[in-house]
C-alpha cells in the first residue's frame, strides 16, 4: 500500500506542474492590468509603471515565471496586492467557512444519496423508484443557487426557523448556532450531488443484484439487509466511490456559488473577489489550493479502489 501511495504521489508531480504553468499562464494572458488596477483611474503613467515594476510585471514572461515557480516550490504563494498580506494567511482565515460547508455536504451527500440508490434499485419498477428517479432528474435539474434562494424563502423568511446568511465559527458561536447557520447552504450545495450519486448508485446496484452470489446469499437465508449492505454494496462500490470523488472536486465550483448566495467569506468568495480585483497571486495560489486539492482526492479515490476490490492492482 506505500508503495501505491508513493507511485501515485510521484506520477501526479508533472501534473502539479502543468497545472501551476497553466494557470500562469492564463492569469498572465488575461484581459487587464493590476497594475492600473492597482494604481486607480487617475494615476499617471509613471506611477502605473512603478507598480508594474515593483511588481515584477516589467520582467519577460519566462522570469516572471521562474520567479513564482520557485517561490511556489518553497510554498510561497505571493502576497495580495490589495491587501499586501500573505495569500497562505488569506486561504488560512478563509478556509474553515469553505471546508465546514464542503465537509457537511459531502456527509449529507452520502449519507441521503447511497440509501435512496440502494432503495431503488432494491424496489427496481416500483413507484418507490419512479418516484426517487423523477426526484433526481429534478435535483440534478435545478441549479443549486436556485435552491438556496427557495430554502432561503422557506425556511429563513416566512418560517423564520434558520438564519438567512453567513457564518457561525463554532470557536465563537457555539456548536448550535455554527449547525443553524450551515443546513440551509449544506442543503443547496448537497442537492445536486444527491441527485447524481443516488442514480449512479442505482444503476450500479441493479448490475450487482443479479449476480450469482447475490442468489446464493439469498438462498442461504440472509437478511435482505445483509444481502444488499454487505454483499451487493460492497461489490458495487467502485462506481460510486468514482462517481463521488467526481462529486467532491464538482464541489470546488459549487461552493462558490453557493457562499455568494448565503453571503458565506470563504475561499470561494475570496477568489471571485480577486479576479474582480484583479489580485493575481490571490487568484493563483486560490486556483493552485483547489487544483492540488482535486488531485489529493483522486489519489485518495485510487486507493480506496484497491481498498474496496483486491483484484485492482495498479
């Protein structure tokens, strides 16, 4: 198992670096100058340049580059040139709002969607499945924004049972309130993801369920709670362990939208904030925090493969 880890931690270095390279390079091509940004709609051009300079843009492209790649090597990612702090300390103090409403969407996520695909695939043609077919379709439908507004109208403004934005620390607030404050942004970011995996669930089940040994589990008298948990989930698991580290990395985009809607200051809205701003290494090493994390969950996937099936081998 270490060596798995060690050859999939080694083959996703040149894929770290195309990523960094890319994401300089966009930054670098894109329309406006930080600098002007910077400067405001009176300065001169004098005083334009002087930040260009202070800021490393008046150097060819290549050095610009070796510069911030190897202070990324050493895991500095810039500073802000709005704020001039560091962008480590900005994704520090932003983080926990992002991973709190990440964290509790992939639990719900699981928790609500694997059941309902094993449900209905255990009822396969009944109105039970008809019934959370049609609901996925219309989850997987509605975008989570539109969700959030309608909790928000439900739950926060005629109920009055929730708060309607914004986030609780639980250092400061509590355990009750840093709850209240997430099940309505848990809800709309979590919509979508039970909608795909309780379907793939479905669909992967219904391959398993007519396996022999399925017949043969049943046949032998086991509970249909062990037949389809222990035996038909297990052996149905790869897909949907797929289909949720898919479901994670989907979140990176969902959570923007999401904490604009309920007004949450995580890393999401952080960096819609940059690229507005223009914030080059804010946005960078936000683009670089979220791309380094997609990789950690696939190679946390590509174990769980060899975890869940002995068979894989890599």
């Amino acid at each position: 198992m270490l060596r798995l880890v060690l050859q999939r931690l080694v083959a996703t270095l040149p894929i770290m670096i195309v990523v960094a390279t890319v994401v300089f390079l966009l930054l670098r091509f894109a329309p406006g100058d930080p600098a002007h940004v910077i400067a405001g709609d009176l300065a001169t051009a004098d005083q334009v340049e002087a930040i260009r300079k202070d800021m490393g843009l008046d150097k060819p492209i290549t050095t610009q580059y070796v510069r911030w790649m190897s202070a990324v090597l050493t895991g500095d990612l810039g500073h802000s040139v709005i704020s001039k702090k560091p962008v480590t300390e900005l994704i520090a103090a932003r983080l926990p709002p992002t991973l709190s409403l990440a964290v509790s969407a992939i639990v719900v996520t699981i928790l609500v969607a694997v059941p309902l695909g094993v449900l209905a695939s255990w009822r396969h043609g009944t109105w039970v499945d008809r019934g959370i077919r049609g609901g996925s379709v219309l989850g997987f439908s509605v975008p989570s924004f539109v969700i959030g507004y309608l909790l928000i109208y439900a739950f926060a403004v005629k109920l009055n049972w929730l708060p309607v934005q914004g986030y609780a620390s639980l250092e400061e607030r509590g355990l009750a309130e840093y709850l209240r404050h997430l099940v309505l942004p848990t809800l709309a970011l979590a919509s979508v993801y039970i909608a795909l995996i309780s379907r793939i669930t479905r669909a992967s089940m219904l391959d398993v369920l007519g396996e022999d040994f399925v017949r043969t589990a049943r046949a032998k008298g086991a509970p249909e709670k062990v037949v389809l948990f222990r035996h038909a989930l297990r052996n149905a698991a790869v897909p949907i362990v797929t289909i949720v580290g898919v479901g994670i990395t989907a979140l990176i985009s969902g959570v923007v939208v999401t904490e604009t809607v309920f007004n949450i200051a995580g890393v999401g809205r952080m960096i819609v904030d940059a690229v507005l701003a223009r914030d080059y290494p804010v946005v960078q090493g936000t683009i670089l925090f979220f791309s380094f994390s997609y990789i950690f969950i696939n190679l946390l996937v590509d174990i769980a493969y060899v975890l869940l099936d002995p068979r894989i081998r890599y």
